[in-house]
C-alpha cells in the first residue's frame, strides 16, 4: 500500500513540477520575444536562430526558476491532498509524517539531480550560445574592456595591465616585474602594449627597463620592443560571464590554470563552481518545507498557501543573489556565502517542523 502511495505521490508530484516549469517558461518566452521583436526585424535573424535562442532561453529559465517550480508544485500537490483529507487518513493509519515525506523527497532528489547535470554539462552551452547570439544580433557594437589586470606569465614573473582594450587588442600602462624571494631583480614599464598578429607577439610602446644588480641598476628606454609573453589576446578575448559557459569539468580545469598565473578573476569561477553544487539542494530543501507548510487543511483552501509558496521562493531567489553579489565582491568566506541560502532555509524547516502543528 505504502509504495503505491509513494508511486503516486511521486508521479503527480513531478506531473505538477514539469507542468509548472513549461507554463512559466513559455510566459516569459512570449514576454521576450513580443520585447525583442522589433529587433529581430530590424536585425533581419532568422527564424531558425530565434528558434534556437528561445530553445537555449529556456533551458536558462528552468535553472533560474526551479526553486519556485519547485515549491509551487510541492505546495499544490500536498494542500490538495489535505483539503481532500488524504493526509489525515494517511497519519492515522500509522504512517509517520516523516515517512509520508519520503516520496516528496525522492522526487525532489530526482529533480536535483536532473538540475546538477543540467547546470554542469547542458547548460553552459545554452549560456554560451544564448551570450554570441545577444552579441551577434542585439550587441553588434559591443565591446568588452578590463580593468587592472594582473597576470602570472611565468615562475616569478608578473604582469599587471591597467586597462585592456579588447578590440585593437591593445593595453595601456603595463608593467612585468621579476620577483625572486620577495626581491626585485627587474621591472618593465610601457604606456602601451599591442598584440602584433603579423609575428604573434606583443610589442611594448615606450618602455623602461630596470635591472637591480648587486652593485647598483641597470637602466635602459626605448621607444618600442618586442616581448614574449606566455599569454595571448585569447586570455583577454572572453565572452561575458565566461565561467558560466563552460561546463564542470573545463571550469574546474580554467580555475587551475588562473590560480597558477595569479589571476584576479579566478574568484568569479570558484564562485560559478560554488553554485552549481549547491542550487540542486534547493530543491530537496524548499519541498520539505512545502510540505510542513500545506499538509494542514485550511478553510480557506490552497490559494494562500500557493501565494505563500511564491513568497518564500521569491525570498530564497532574492537571498541566493544578495549572497552570490557579496561573495564575488571579495567577502573571506565566499562557499559560505553561497551556501547561506540553503543554510537559512534548512534551519528554517527544522523550526517549522518542530513548532507547526499538523
């Protein structure tokens, strides 16, 4: 009796999610495309690139509003069941209330589980093609500029740019520094820097060089020179938001090829990575807690505990982007951060859990 229950449960559970989730996202697709369709004549793309960024467009969607498919879904299904008093019946037939919430759990575990692959390995292809179509189309003058680059390109050696022009491929007040045991032994200075795609090698624009030796320094300008760096514009050259482009496996692989080089922004990938193994916690948390809140018949039926539903999902998104901005604003404990979220809301179903009657 107990796993046809629990079969049931389940099927109507991810019945509700995956019929939430389509009806959603296909609201914000109509609101997208009646928003951007001026452009898309204008631009003259084609139907099969719209089609195809409205395809990736959704699957981006889907990860961003899972904890609110989630939990509306996990609301309607378990205030229905107590309205129709399934859930008093199933208590008292000697079914604890933690066994009735294996099923809702399960299907949430799938659920997460679906959504960890998706942001891992589907995802950040969408991302990405989502990212070249917007700059393809609806960006075509966009270009991206860094600010205060600093750069490993070799053991001991450190590179620093202070403004990096992504289209001419040009930089502006570099400086390469040799450091040995906290010592300098040479500094490079430049106004420019810019990458020479005749020889595939950067030249330096009235440059200085310093050279400390044991008994005294060695001094040398120059209006332009040659240099070699183990780094390319292609370093430089990224699309936006390019650690959520790549999936877990290259993410893992770009952040150890920053840390070795001493990049600033490898912070935004430990981040990105952070992410994608906490969000499909969401899930398993936000439907226990579903559930505690509607397993109650009310008088006034489901739609209070549906708008509540979209509040607390509202309020578990908004407390997820506030944690990820300090996070990647430089905060000591960035996985902490990340994980506020879910650490605020489990302790919140174990305070409902014990002090909500059901």
């Amino acid at each position: 009796m107990i796993k046809i229950l629990d079969k049931l449960i389940i099927k109507d559970f991810l019945k509700t999610y995956f019929f939430v989730v389509l009806m959603l996202i296909l609201i914000v697709l109509v609101l997208d495309f009646t928003e951007k369709n001026d452009a898309f004549i204008r631009n003259e793309v084609p139907s099969g690139e719209i089609l195809k960024y409205m395809f990736n467009y959704g699957l981006y969607l889907n990860n961003l509003l899972t904890p609110i498919t989630v939990f509306i879904s996990v609301i309607f299904i378990t205030s229905r069941m107590a309205g129709r008093t399934e859930i008093v019946a199933i208590l008292s037939s000697g079914i604890s209330f933690i066994r009735m919430l294996r099923p809702f759990l399960m299907g949430a575990a799938m659920i997460a589980i679906a959504s960890f692959l998706l942001n891992g390995w589907v995802l950040p292809g969408a991302t990405a093609s989502l990212y070249k179509f917007k700059m393809e189309y609806l960006d075509d003058d966009a270009q991206f500029n860094y600010q205060n680059l600093h750069v490993k390109v070799a053991p001991d050696v450190y590179a620093y740019i202070s403004k990096y022009y992504t289209g001419p491929k040009t930089g502006y007040s570099f400086t390469l520094e040799h450091i040995t045991e906290g010592r300098l032994i040479s500094k490079l200075t430049a106004d420019r820097i810019t990458w020479d795609t005749t020889t595939n090698a950067w030249k330096v624009k009235n440059w200085k060089i310093r050279k400390l030796q044991d008994m005294g320094e060695d001094f040398s300008v120059g209006e332009e020179m040659d240099t070699v760096l183990s780094i390319t514009p292609n370093d430089f050259d990224l699309p936006p938001n390019h650690h959520e482009t790549l999936i877990l496996p290259e993410l893992s692989k770009q952040i150890k090829v920053l840390e070795e080089r001493g990049a600033d922004n490898v912070s935004f990938y430990k981040i990105e990575r952070y992410v994608r193994f906490m969000s499909p916690f969401a899930a398993i948390i936000l439907t226990f807690i579903g559930v505690i809140v509607s397993s109650k018949k009310t008088r006034g039926g489901s739609g209070f505990k549906i708008a509540l539903g979209f509040m607390l999902a509202f309020v578990y998104i908004i407390l997820f982007l506030l944690s990820r901005t300090f996070a990647e604003a430089g905060t000591t404990y960035p996985i902490f951060a990340i994980w506020l979220p879910n650490i605020i809301f489990a302790l919140t179903g174990l305070v409902m859990y014990k002090t909500i009657p059901r």
